[in-house]
C-alpha cells in the first residue's frame, strides 16, 4: 500500500546550530579542546584527488565514531 503525505509545510524555519546547540553542551566542550584538523593530514593518501565523487570530510566521520 502506497502512503501519500498530505502535510504540507507552510513556512520556512531559519535557524542555526549556534541556537540549537547549548552552550554548556558537551560537543561544545569536546570541539573547543580538541583539535581535530591533523586527521586530514593522516588520511591524505586514502583519498584519490582527481577521480570519484567528493568524499565526506574525515574530520566528520572521525567526529561522529568519537562521540
């Protein structure tokens, strides 16, 4: 059976992680503290420059199995 959604969404929200995130939030805490901009370097050769598709960043990847 195909479900059909009849919710139509009828604004637009703007917002930002600045407002979603609090400010004593513990990945707040963890991204001011560590700095995490050596994983590029590290995982440079694993990635091929000129051929496939744009890859995730590796810093999101490695951020998202740390937390």
């Amino acid at each position: 059976m195909m479900a059909v959604n009849n919710n139509i969404q009828s604004e637009i929200l703007m917002i930002t992680m600045e407002e979603i995130v609090s400010e004593n939030s513990l990945f707040r805490k963890i991204d001011k503290y560590i700095d995490f901009t050596f994983i590029r370097s590290e995982v440079k050769e694993l990635y091929c420059e000129n051929n496939g598709r744009p890859s995730i960043d590796p810093i999101v990847l490695f951020k998202l199995v740390y937390i």
